[in-house]
C-alpha cells in the first residue's frame, strides 16, 4: 500500500491526526530500561499504537548511540505489530545523483520506512531519486519551526511579495509532486504561514511540528492546517508523550497524553 | 588542531588543493576485493595521501551498505596513518536543537571527522549546535553543482539583483562565522558564481564538487576560486579517482590520477 493510503486509513480508522515522534534520548529513559532503546520505543509504540496516524522515528538519535540496528528492529516492530501505522524515517537528507540514490536504499530499503523527510536546498533533482520508490512519501520541508527558519524561508522572492517557503510549497504542488507522494513539513509555531501553505497545496498532506501536550497551538493550528474534510495533517509530538513518565509506568502515561493530544487535537477538525 | 589549520597546512605541505571523495560502491570495485569497503577506501587513502588537502567519505554509501562500522574504522585508519590530512564527512545533515546536538555527536565523537557538510535551509539556529565544537569545520551549502541546484538557490532576493546562494554566503561570512570555523560548498559547474561567492566571503575556504580527471573545468575553478595566496580550495574528485583502474592495480592507477589532478589544479594558482 502507498504511504498516502495508509496515511488516510490511519487518519479514519485511529481517528487521529497525531504522529508520535520517536526522539529516543536513553539519559532520559527510566531506569529500569539500562539505556534499552529498542524497548523503550517498542513499548512507547505499543502504547500509542491506536491513537497515532503515523510514528516518526529520528534517525539522528539512534546514530549517536551507533544503534542502527535497533532502528532496523524498531520499525520492522512497527511494521510487524501495527501495520496500519505508516513510518515516516525523519532524516532530512538532501543530495544529488547516486548519492541520493543511496539515501533512498537507506531509507526504503534497509529501514523500509513508508516516507522519508527531505531538504529542498537543492532543487527538483535531488527529490527525484526518492520519487522512484512510486509507493513511498517524501515530506519535503517547506516552512521549519524554528526562529533561524526565517534566516532563509521567510526571504522575500523577486520584486513580489511571496516569500521563499511560499515558493518552496508552490514548486512542490505545481512541479514536484507529479506522483502524488510529497507532503510537506509546517512548523506549528506559525500558523498563519499553516494556513498560506495549505492554501497553496490544495490537499496534500502536512507534517506539523512544534507542538506540545499542554495544546497551547492546536487550535490554532488544526484551524489553519486542516483540509475540507478535516484530515491533511500529522501533527507531530516527541517528548511530551514519550518522557510523560519517569518510572516503571511511562507507557501507561505515554498512552494518556497521547490519548489526550488526540483527542484535543479532534475538537477542532 | 583545527580543521582550518589542519586544512592549511596540507595545502603546503602537499602543496594541493585536491579533496579525495570517498563515494565507494561495491559493484564497481575490482573483484579481488569481494565489496570489502573499509579495504577499498583504505588502498585509495594510503595511495592518494600525499597528493590530497582533505579526504572527504560520504556517508550515504557507508550507511545504505550497513557499513557504518567500516566508516568508522576509516576514519580512524586516515587519523593515525595521515595526521596530517582532514578528514570531511559529507552529511548534508540539517536539523535544529537537540536533533542536531545527536548529529554533531554522530559527526564528531563517533566518526571522529574534522569537519562536516551542512544545509543551511534550517538557518543559523541549525548551525550553532555544529559550532560547539570549537576545532570542528562545519561547512555550508551555498551553489550546488546540480541542475535542480537553480530551483531554489538561484532565485533573486527581494527588488535587487541578489541570488539566494549569494544571501547564504553574506550570512555565513557577515553573521554565522563568528569563530572561524565555516567554510562553503560551490559547485564547478558555474566557475562565474566561484568567483561571486569568493568576493563575498573573502578568504574562507571553498568545497568544490563537480570536478573530474579531464580537467575541463580545472582552470576556471582555480581561477575563479583562488584567493591572493593562491588556496582557499578543496576541489573535489571522486569517481574519477576510485574508479580510474578496474584490476588489481587500483590504487596505483587512483595514485596516478590524483597526482595529475593535484598538478593540472597547481598550473593555475
């Protein structure tokens, strides 16, 4: 199955627009883990499993601690006991040529991610390699929710007034997506600039980070990000969900703020 | 030692401006070698030392092989039989807080490289975890050498004449080099936008991709790219290198072409 479908699926069968974020930081795992970081994700997934639309692990917490393999382990779980649950590899590559070929074997076919997320730096060619895997998503960032994320994004283009993240999401509506498998990236934190990418990108999908459990901006945000059919979105929390416990419990606490951040995300679709 | 004095001295004590890209691919290697990676790039290193200013692995290669271990072992192989010669790991990585903290953890304390390429999409706040480590060289995108490289890098700046690519290297020479430790990717496919970026940045130092045996492009590289010293230079050859004798004989066939790229980049400084 595409990611898109089983993007869609997970969005009506989980009634959920939450993506879990799987940021595994082992100085912040409770104790009786010893720094397991397989378990400690497989039992998070587990617990959220049924609440989430998608899980977003980031690869670069598992290259720190030279635990390749047990992001291979982890999403073949995934895979294996949530099949209805897409994985979006976070990765943010960007190259060219055989190297983002090679990129793309790392992704799609030793993780066997369902989507992967991309830096558009470097133009339509570097997304090309990732679109040949014709049933992966390629989550393309476009406006990123940090304060350096203006440095770039908020430039203004040519005499008009469109600025760089605006032309980022036109290219990838307009030129790029001639597949159907891009989404994009939308920081939370500026959901003006949410609801002027959605504008753009008619349906496509997009992925919301910067969010917490507290749901200071998911109003806001599901308001400006949401489609006609109040789907459209993956809004991404991490820590808020993942370390809400610091005991033997906190995949039972993990399954409340999850349930939770679903839940007050889908009072305002 | 610092990555830009380490950069400096090989540029006199080999008396080049050649980076020896380590792009390795299994099926073009000669068959005796059975696809042994680390054995592969370790022949090429010692055989092209004394020739290069900087060796420069790219990590795709070594990650879609599962080979981060062989990575690592090459790493260190450079460090204790080339001491002499940085060691670049081409990454293209680019992320904020915390996920770039385990990016630069990977980079820096795992691989042990002495520098780093980064995206600059993300802005300055996504540097700075890089920066923290203050004998590390985090060198940025600005023009790549790839024809998409225009989609975005190429488009003008506000009402004036300025180029995205050349708004990245004001800001990484005017803002984001507060400690001397950046330096840019410019690709040898536009010798004019080398000398654009050189007149912005003054003396940092410039990563070319897009160079090969041939020697084509050689001249207006080094012309367009040198500074008044005649360095500032790492230009780069990868395939051409690797791949320039298909038997047994390998290293010495790459020995032969590095020592001729390193002389026909020395006619023009």
């Amino acid at each position: 199955m595409t990611f898109t479908g089983m993007l869609a699926s997970a969005w009506v069968k989980n009634h959920s627009l939450l993506c879990v974020g799987l940021d595994p930081d082992p100085a912040r795992f409770p104790a009786h883990l010893q720094g397991d970081i397989f378990r400690f994700c497989a039992e998070i997934v587990d617990a959220t499993a049924d609440f989430a639309c998608a899980f977003k692990p980031q690869i670069a917490y598992f290259a720190a601690h030279r635990a390749e393999d047990q992001l291979e382990a982890l999403i073949a779980h995934i895979h294996a006991k949530h099949p209805g649950v897409p994985v979006i590899l976070d990765a943010k590559r960007g190259d060219i040529g055989s190297t983002a070929e090679q990129y793309a074997i790392e992704a799609f076919e030793r993780y066997r991610a369902d989507a992967v997320t991309v830096n558009p730096y470097m133009g339509r060619d570097s997304v090309e390699p990732w679109l040949a895997y014709q049933d992966k998503g390629v989550i393309l960032l476009c406006r990123t929710s940090n304060p350096g994320g203006s440095d770039l994004q908020f430039q203004k283009i040519g005499a008009g007034g469109t600025a760089l993240y605006e032309l980022v999401a036109e290219k990838i509506a307009r030129e790029w997506n001639t597949t159907g498998q891009c989404a994009l990236v939308v920081g939370a934190t500026f959901p003006g600039e949410i609801a002027r990418v959605r504008q753009i990108v008619g349906d496509l999908p997009l992925l919301v980070p910067g969010i917490g459990a507290q749901g200071g901006d998911i109003e806001a945000t599901v308001k400006a990000g949401k489609t006609a059919a109040g789907t459209g979105l993956m809004i991404n929390s991490s820590r808020a969900i993942l370390y809400a416990g610091k005991g033997e419990d906190y995949a039972s606490a993990a399954r409340r703020v999850a349930q939770d951040t679903r839940d007050a995300i889908n009072r305002w679709r």
